[in-house]
C-alpha cells in the first residue's frame, strides 16, 4: 500500500513540473508510459538522423562542384552530429547505444519513412535540404520546448545548425531554376517528388495519431502533426512559387490570412495508402536503407574491437 | 553486448573566462578518443575553446528530488543574503 501511495505522490509532483513548465530530467521521477513514449520518439528521432545520410552521401562523389561537395559533405556530418546528440538524450533514459541499434537492425524501432525514397538526381540534393530538413525543422523547433530536458537540450542545438541546411537546398533550387530549361524540369521533378513525402513526415492526422494526447498532455510535444503540418505548407508554398517551382497539388487555394498577414492555404488530402505501405516496410528503399546500416555497422565491428583491445593493453 | 566503448561526459567552454557547461556525452574507448570525438560532436562551429570529457561512472550526482534533505541546510539562513540587513539611509553603494 505504501508503494502505490508513494507512486500516487510521485505522480503528482511530476504533473506538477509538468503544468509549471518545469524541465523533467533524468534523475527524476516519471510515469512509465511517458519514459517509454521518450525511448520511442527520440530514439526514432535519431535514426532518422543517421538513415538520412544515405540518400545524400549517394551524391557526395557526383556533387557538381567542389563548393557544393563541401557543402554537402558538412551537411551530412552535421546529420551524423544529430543522431549522436539525440542518441546521447536517448541513452539518458536507461537504454544503451548498443540496445537502440539492435532495435533498429531488427526492425523494432523505426525511422523517418521520408529516407525510403532515392535521390535520383542532384535537383533532389536541393529538394530534401529545402523540403525534407524544412519539414524536419517545422517539428524541431516546436520540440525545443519538449518537457524532457535533454531532449529539449538536443532540440535547441540541433535547430541552431539545421537552418543552413534548409538554405543550402533552397539555393540549390533556385540557381536550377535560374539555369537551363532541362535543369527547371529537373527542380519541378524534384519537388514533383518530394512534395508529399516532405508532407507525410509530420505523420498521421491527428485524429489516427493514438500516442497524440499522452505526448500533448506530458508535453513532450508541444504542437500536433496537423497543426504543424499547415504551418509548413503554410511557409513553403511562397517559397516555391517565389523560384517559380509549382507544388504539385491541383486544391492549393488561397483560404486566408493568418495574424502575420501571411496566406493561409487549403490542399489536398495526403495519399493515406501509400504512407503506410512506406511505413510497413513497402517503400522503394526500406530494405537498402536498413541493410546498409547493418552492413557498415558490421563492417566496423573490427574497429570497434581494436580499439577496445587497445584501451585495455595500454590501460594495464 | 556492449561495445561502443564507455560513456563519456562532455563540459564545453564557450570563451575565456566562462564556466565550462555540460553539453552532452560521447562514447570512446580512451581519454584521447574521447576528447577527439567530444570535439567533431559538440564544437563544429566554434562552440568551444576548451572541453573536458569525464568517465560518466566517475561523476557523483544528487539532486532534491531524490534527498530532499540534501539542500535543506541553505534554507534557514537568510543572514547570507545582503538583503538581510538594514542599512542607514544615506549609504548611496555597498
């Protein structure tokens, strides 16, 4: 009895923090459901990071330039620095590095489906800086004022390095459409293409969202997928149409203006069936994006053993 | 199986003269590496000037959530707040 008490008390305290937009930290005490609703988001979180390397590390050696391939190479080195940070923030919560990846290598733990489609050519360089990071940094930012402390720690210095992803990409478009009429074609197929998996990425609508309340209600997310959602439409098709990029939605209409003065758009419907099939495992890429990070992940196993031995000879 | 090597806490300092802060933590496997791999994570864009990196099993914590004894001592002496004391009108700084 006095265990259930003691928990009942324990409860009250952290809704308490909670309410009063006290920072929860490791050491403190939290209901179970809400660590495991943190193992989840952040660690899916990070793996997102790091899967997303691959579709960009794909154009590294074929970048057109050797400003664009150091730009790039920064920009992934930076998603890199991304997953360690949010792994750092998930290995806060009592499960180890080694747990999270074996999640991932068995197919526990997911990823942002958006790292399932390829980067066919250099105009989708451009599309998932822009588009992908632009969407990634809508969610981001509300995150910063996530009720987990390391996470929201995370969130901040994560945000701080993401907006010159978005402009690099931005950049990348609008000299394309600046360019060549085969390159213009080459930037609208680009966005032809990302538009609606850029849109998938703030997840399912609210309403098919069952995880939704608990994490609105403890605060770990501050805004919900929709309600982001319309915030990056909102943002992006000025931006587009701006560089003289069409979205690929015929239902965009102008509805409104927001307190900013700023438009306010209706579109359509995402393709609900296709999201899905992504996230069951069915996308163009599920299987090469996952194979790939268990093969380097074994390849480097020996590195990893090497240096351990090595620790443990000059250690002696 | 554990094999990234331990756990290492990283302190950052931002500029000369300030306190070094917690920024996160590393895995490595020796001092050297840690500082190496502190530095790619944490100071890309001149965050720092100075790290240190601590084995995070070394590091001693206690908050008041957990001994909310702990921090008790500090709350019946209000003496060591200036704000205590009267002081005679006319003291124009002190």
């Amino acid at each position: 009895m006095e265990t259930l008490e003691n928990t009942e008390e324990l409860l009250k305290v952290f809704e308490a923090k909670i309410d009063a937009e006290i920072k929860i930290e490791p050491r403190d005490w939290m209901p179970g459901d809400y660590r495991k609703h943190l193992i989840r988001q952040i660690s899916q979180h990070a793996h997102s990071e790091v899967i997303g390397m691959q579709p960009e590390g794909n154009w590294i050696s074929r970048a057109p330039s050797l400003r664009s391939k150091k730009i790039l190479l920064a920009k992934i080195q930076d998603e890199g620095g991304h997953g360690l940070y949010l792994y750092s923030a998930a290995e806060t919560l009592g499960v180890s590095r080694d747990e999270y990846i074996q999640w991932l290598h068995a197919g526990k733990a997911k990823y942002a489906s958006v790292f399932n489609y390829p980067a066919l050519n250099w105009a989708d360089i451009g599309a998932i800086g822009w588009l992908v990071d632009g969407a990634a940094i809508t969610n981001q930012v509300s995150l910063q004022r996530t009720s987990y402390g390391p996470y929201s720690r995370a969130m901040i210095r994560i945000c701080k390095e993401e907006s010159f992803h978005q402009r690099q990409g931005y950049e990348i478009m609008w000299k394309m459409m600046e360019g060549t009429k085969d390159q213009q074609r080459m930037a609208q197929d680009a966005i032809n293409r990302w538009w609606w998996p850029a849109l998938m990425m703030f997840g399912p609508h609210d309403s098919d969202s069952p995880r939704t309340s608990n994490a609105m209600k403890w605060k770990i997310k501050r805004e919900t997928n929709d309600r982001l959602r319309e915030k990056f439409i909102n943002k992006t098709i000025p931006q587009a149409e701006l560089i003289g990029l069409k979205v690929p939605d015929p239902n965009i209409k102008v509805i409104g203006k927001d307190q900013m003065g700023e438009n306010i758009y209706e579109h359509s419907d995402i393709n609900w069936d296709e999201f899905w099939s992504v996230v069951n495992g069915n996308g163009p890429c599920n299987e090469q994006r996952l194979n790939h990070h268990i093969r380097a992940h074994e390849e480097g196993a020996w590195v990893r053993e090497c240096a351990q031995a090595y620790n443990a000879k000059t250690n002696q | 199986m554990e094999n990234q090597g331990p756990l290492w806490e990283v302190f950052i300092q931002s500029k000369p003269g300030q306190p070094y802060k917690h920024a996160g933590s590393v895995h490595a496997y020796d001092k050297e590496m840690a500082v190496e791999n502190a530095r790619d994570v944490y100071t890309r864009r001149n965050e720092g000037i100075s790290l240190w990196v601590v084995p995070a099993d070394q590091i001693v914590a206690v908050s008041s959530s957990e001994s909310s004894s702990f921090f008790e001592p500090a709350d019946d002496k209000v003496y060591r707040h200036p704000t205590f004391y009267d002081l005679p009108e006319g003291v124009k700084q002190m």
